[in-house]
C-alpha cells in the first residue's frame, strides 16, 4: 500500500510547477484575466507541447496514456499557479469526446491534444442544476434537418473554446452534438464571474444547424460518457483547489513568519499559530481525500462515484475555510486588490460551485449510502 | 498511489481472520454493575489476552526476539481492523503491549525486559500510566510527585490522575520528581511500580458520562527498588516522551472501525424511524446530516491510511500524528452532535439504544482533551510541522 505519489508522479509535479513558475507567473496572470477571453494561445501551446491536454487520454487520440493520479497532479499545479484559460472546460470536453471513441470525436481529440483546437462542454439549462437529467433543450427535426433554439447558460470559456460539446435532447433521448463556437446562429454572453481568470458565458442557440454527423451520441451511450467526463471533471476541479489552497496555505505561512506586530511575527501568536495548523489539517485532508478519488477512479474501485462527491463535498468546505482564514491573517493587505490572495480566494469561491456544490454533492453521497 | 494490498499482507489478512473465526469469544453481555460480575468481566477479557498470546497474536508489533511476531505496521493496522471486524473484545492490554512494552523494550535493563515483557504479553500483568496530574495535564513536566531515594528504594509520594485501567492494573509506569532543585524537564525519572506495594491507592474517577474510566492513584511513601528506575534517573522526560509518542500512534488506529460501527448501527436506526408520517431518510435534512458525518469518517479513514502509509516509509510515529489525532477528535465531536440531531429529542435518552447515543455525545467531550487537548496538538502542529516559533 502506498499513498503517496511515485517517483515519476512526483518529477511531474516538479516540472508542472517550473515550467508554470517561468511561463505564467501571478504578474501574468493578471494580464491574462485583464483580457476578453483569458484565454493565451502561447502559453496554450507550451501546455500542449508538454503533452498535458488530455494526458490522462489513450496514446492513440493523442494522450499521454497516463492516469488520473497524473491528471490530478497537473489540475494542482495549474491551480496552484491560478493558471487562467480553458484547461478545466477542455479537459472535460476532451475526457468526453474519448469516451465516444468514434471517428469524429477521435479526429477532435487528436488537434485538441496537439494545442491546436479547444473544447468545452454545454450542460446548464436555465434554472437547471448538475443533474443531467434536468436537460430539456431539444433538438428540433425540420425540413432542413437538425436545428437548435434555444439557450445553454454558464458555459465555462465558450469564446476561448472552437467548439461546443452542447447536451440536448432528441426526443426523450438524451444526447451530444457538436456546435462550432464561431458558427451562424449562435452568440455568446459573457457573465462577469466572481473568478475573473476563467469566464463563463450564456451561449444562445437560433435555428443553429445540425449536421447529422454532428450528433456524436445518443441515449446510454451519451449518458455514461457524460457521467464520467463529469467525474473527471469533478476531481480536476478538486484538484484545482486543492493548488490554491496549498498556495494559500504556504503564502500565509510565510507572512506570518515575517510580518510584525507588537515587535514581534505575528506567527508568535497562538492565535495565529493555530489558523495556521487548521490550514495544514484542512488542506492536507483535503489532498488525502482529492488524490483517493483519482486513485478510486482510475482503478475503477466499488466506491469510485462516492469518492468523487466526497473530495467535491470537502473540497468546496474547506477550501472556503482555508481562503477566508488565509485573508484573515493577511489583515488589512489580504483584503486589497493589489495582493494576489484574492485571485485564489476566488479560483477557490467559484470552484466551490462547479460540478456541484457539497449541498449537492452531499445528496448524491446520502443516495449511495442510503441504497 | 497504489492503495491495494501486497500479497503477504493479504496473506497474513486470511491467516488471522482464520485464526479470529475459531477464537473468537462471543460477546461479553452481562452488565457489569456488582464486584462480582466485574471480577468475571475481567477475568473474560484476561483470558481473551492469554489466548492470543497462545495464538501468536499478542505484541504483533514487537520484534520477534521479545516474543512479538514483528509485522510491519500496515500489517498492525490490519490486525486492528479485523479485531474490530469481528467485534473481539476489548485489549485489557493496551497501555502495556501499546506503551509500556515497546518503552521497556527501547530503554530497559536486560533484567526489566526478562521480568516484563512476557507477563506482559500474557495478560499476567496489566498496566496503567501514571503520568498526568491534578496540576500537571497539558503541562506535564510541572508534575509533583516526588521520589527519595532511601538505600536501594525510592520512596513515591503524590497524586496521579487521568489513570486509565487503574482499578485492574497491577503495574504502573509511573513519572516521578528526583531532583526538584532541577529544571522542571531535568529531574524527572520514570518508576515501574507494583500496585499492590503498600501505600497505593485508588479511586474511581467519574466523568461526566457518569461512568468510572479512569481513577485517580494515590502514592503514600511507597517503596519502589531502584531496579525498577526505567532508563536512567533524571532521564524520564525522554523516556515519558518515547511512551507518549507510542500512544499516539497508537490511538489512530483502530478508531476507525470503532466510530464507522457506530455510523452504521445510525445508518441502520434511521432506517427504522419515521417522523411527521414519513421516513426519516426522506427529509432532506436528514439526507444531508448523514453524508456529512459519512464523508467526515470517510476523510478521516483517508487521512488514517495516509499517515500510516507515510510511517511505513520512514518508520517513526511523527508530529504528523497531531493532525490524525486533531481531526479524530474533532470529527467525532462534530458526529456526536449530528447523531443526536438526526435522532431528536428521543435520541439523547439514556432508554433509547441503551443510551448509546448519549453515551457518545457525552464521552466525544473527553476526545479533544485526552492524549493532548486541541490546543496542544495545534501547538505542536504549528511548531513541528509549520516551524513557527515556540509560543508557551
């Protein structure tokens, strides 16, 4: 049994976190999220050449053939870094399209992986929660053939993204078509998202058409795919969090070894000391319970679907715990736009709501155990 | 990451829980209220210690040569699930096969460790630890009670409190002051004492539960040999240390299977509940409680198993034990509290689940005072681990 990364998993962590030190430092990352999109197509490409979109994929679409322990490992760093742009949205669309494994979707995945193109995924309905069922957006036959009205809300970096994995229905059946971004009849919103390093849009769809080699998969089929590039999505998500939180934490740490007060570091003070020690406790749980979900899921283990809703619960909980402790003893400077702890404060706050809040996810865990 | 189990601690998973299927006694049922039904008590709990020492099974942790089997402490952790598994009884020993042995086998005389540790192992000799005082509990180097030497005995004097086993035990590892001129860490020795030595005594302590768990011990002019001085004279801080850094990793594992039957007995009442013409487990409220305390025991197995794989590797008990030791805590405060809440006005009864859920409520205040209050294990945390300046 061991519960700590191996050796390669840990060199990963090293380069992930020097290699995002270097290209994308927190003076970068305020320009990035200064801009329309967030989105640097440079900085995309240095991601991509490092084989980390969709290093969790099979080699044959482009992966890296690694697993989700490894994925987790990047999601961290990325987090950690505060890194803006699409890597969560495309990761899931990518995690999605693998799942289909048809020509289509492998021939997507392939420029997606190179850095080439990017992806996300179409899921909310106005008024709808992370319950895939609650889709009612219908895709309409006319004479023309498949069309789309209509509208998907909170999609995460639509105008950053080529194309729109978008979950409709066909009839009863649910399913996913592929809508490019850029296409005729289809404008995006942009909702100015607490989190200003990642955006969020309300896509409109207006007799949008739809090939039919663009309904990438109905029915089960879009179902469990759906529900596993969510899972994924979920821990990466996690995952995120969990690098701000240890950013948070350390950055804490070493201002309460420096700044003083009363002359004397207020790291001195118990209470002080003790914030300190409940975001090591936190943080450290929070890591012990993102990287079983990874290891549950990839080994496909019987309590996989709870292990994700567990790392989401404590995650959400306790990453808002350790962000708010984290201005709190920052004092009067955590509180300014000019200190960074505020861009993972929010990374943190908005995460906090994605695939599901613990309010939500607690329900899917009361489900399980309650069958 | 790889959570799965090797081979061999597969294989010594099945040897036990072959072992266990055909050892096992059934359950200890009687109340055990009057002296006499407490005597048979103990003698069942005795007995279940001498029969996994026959089996093989006692000090699984201790080096061969000390008669322990040896087994690595994933191996250990396993022997404690499956203990908790088939609801064996408890270990009438774990003071002494948890702190006292592996102390005496770490600093004691070659005499000391032929005398102990096979008694020990057998359930001959129980023991209790004297350590804690009424004016010295987290501050425990200020301890007062107070060793002479006269010839070739000290002569103890003083209080103990806190004494676990206490009214059961007939040794005691026993931190005493020899040098009081000395700083407070400097003069202290540790003593294995004889409780039936003329001038102990004790006295139930009763808690807050209502039940007598620990006693207070009271030492008038006993005599102790001075062959019984457990490491060196004036050394005992170092050696009370090595026994506490035992203890607690020792108290993390184990617990787990303890408070997860406890989940699940809740899980199971639930199920049987119904309140304004519906089941219970239909009011999301309700719903919501439960994950929590799930996910709350769940984060605590994972942080367990963590700590335990982190001290496979490096083969010492860290300060990392204080954050196990302060999530436990917490968590099962937190779970007390959200059993009572889910079972209502009924629930806090001392007639409903023979007040089990009351019971736990009231015993869970103790946990974040017991083995190093809240406060301390956060001290130690932020010192130890963070490297934040010391601050008392």
């Amino acid at each position: 049994m061991e519960f700590d990364l191996s050796k390669p998993q840990k060199l990963l962590r090293e380069t992930a976190h020097a290699t995002l030190a270097q290209t994308c430092p927190l003076s970068r990352v305020r320009e990035m999220m200064a801009s329309e999109t967030t989105h640097d197509k440079s900085l995309w490409q240095t991601i991509a050449d490092q084989g980390w979109i969709g290093l969790h994929l099979d080699e044959n679409v482009g992966g890296l053939g690694l697993g989700l322990v490894e994925l987790t490992v990047i999601a961290e760093e990325m987090g950690r870094a505060c890194l803006p742009g699409p890597y969560l949205a495309t990761t899931w669309a990518a995690t999605l399209l693998a799942q289909l494994a048809n020509s289509q979707s492998i021939a997507l995945l392939q420029s997606i992986t190179l850095g080439e193109h990017t992806a996300t995924v179409a899921l909310l309905d106005q008024d709808s929660d992370w319950d895939i069922e609650q889709v009612q957006l219908q895709l309409r036959s006319t004479q023309s053939g498949w069309q789309l009205t209509g509208r998907k809300t909170l999609v995460l970096d639509a105008e950053a993204s080529d194309t729109i994995l978008c979950v409709v229905r066909q009839g009863s059946e649910l399913a996913i078509v592929l809508v490019s971004a850029r296409g005729s009849g289809l404008s995006l919103k942009k909702t100015r998202s607490l989190d200003a390093t990642r955006t969020l849009y309300d896509v409109e769809f207006d007799g949008v058409s739809i090939a039919e080699h663009d309904i990438v998969a109905v029915g089960s089929q879009a179902r469990e795919a759906l529900e596993h590039s969510m899972r994924v999505a979920t821990l990466a998500a996690c995952a995120e969090m969990l690098g701000a939180m240890q950013w948070i934490r350390e950055t804490t740490l070493d201002y309460a070894k420096t700044r003083k007060q009363f002359d004397r570091t207020i790291g001195s003070y118990q209470a002080v000391q003790h914030q300190c020690a409940d975001m090591l406790l936190m943080t450290e749980s929070a890591r012990a319970a993102t990287y079983y979900a990874a290891w549950a899921l990839s080994a496909s283990a019987p309590d996989a679907d709870k292990a994700v809703a567990i790392a989401k619960a404590y995650c959400s909980d306790v990453g808002r715990e350790v962000a708010h402790r984290g201005v709190q003893v920052h004092g009067g400077i955590g509180f300014t736009w000019e200190h960074d702890i505020h861009l993972f404060f929010k990374r943190i706050k908005v995460c906090e709501f994605l695939f599901g809040d613990a309010t939500w996810q607690r329900e899917q865990i009361a489900k399980l155990i309650l069958a | 990451m790889d959570l799965t189990l090797a081979a061999e601690e597969l294989q010594f998973r099945d040897t036990l829980r072959g072992w266990l299927q055909a050892n096992v006694p059934p359950p200890w049922t009687q109340p055990s209220k009057d002296a006499e039904s407490k005597q048979a008590h103990l003698e069942y709990l005795r007995a279940w210690q001498r029969t996994l020492f026959d089996g093989g099974w006692a000090g699984v942790s201790w080096p061969r040569e000390h008669g322990g089997r040896g087994v690595t402490i994933i191996e250990q952790s396993i022997f404690q699930e499956e203990l908790a598994l088939v609801q064996a009884p408890e270990r009438l020993g774990v003071i002494g096969e948890g702190l006292v042995g592996p102390t005496i086998i770490a600093v004691g005389t070659e005499a000391q460790k032929q005398q102990f540790l096979k008694p020990l192992l057998m359930g001959d000799h129980i023991w209790c630890q004297g350590f804690s005082e009424p004016n010295a509990g987290s501050d425990l180097a200020a301890l007062g009670t107070k060793a002479v030497l006269d010839g070739d005995h000290y002569v103890v004097n003083g209080q103990k409190i806190w004494t676990s086993f206490g009214h059961v035990a007939n040794w005691c590892l026993l931190v005493v002051r020899t040098d009081p001129a000395a700083p407070k860490h400097k003069g202290l020795t540790c003593l294995l004492v004889d409780m039936k030595s003329p001038g102990v005594e004790f006295r139930p302590l009763k808690m807050l539960t209502g039940d007598a768990e620990f006693n207070e011990l009271f030492f008038t002019d006993v005599r102790v040999p001075v062959s019984n001085v457990l490491g060196e004279v004036n050394q005992g801080w170092g050696v009370a240390l090595t026994a506490l850094g035992n203890e607690r990793a020792n108290l993390g594992t184990g617990l787990y299977m303890m408070f997860k039957r406890d989940f699940d007995r809740l899980l199971e009442r639930v199920q049987t509940m119904r309140r304004s013409g519906r089941p219970i487990t239909e009011d999301s409220i309700v719903r919501q409680k439960l994950a929590q305390a799930h996910l709350d025991l769940e984060v605590f197995r994972l942080n367990s198993l963590r700590t335990l794989s982190g001290m496979s590797n490096s083969h010492a008990p860290g300060p990392e034990g204080s954050i196990l030791k302060l999530y436990w805590s917490e968590m099962n405060q937190r779970n007390a509290q959200l059993a009572l809440e889910i079972l209502g006005l009924p629930g806090q009864s001392w007639d409903f689940d023979d007040g089990r859920w009351a019971f736990n409520y009231l015993r869970s205040r103790g946990n974040t005072i017991e083995a190093g209050t809240s406060e301390i294990q956060r001290n130690i945390i932020a010192q130890r681990v963070l490297g934040l300046p010391r601050s008392y």
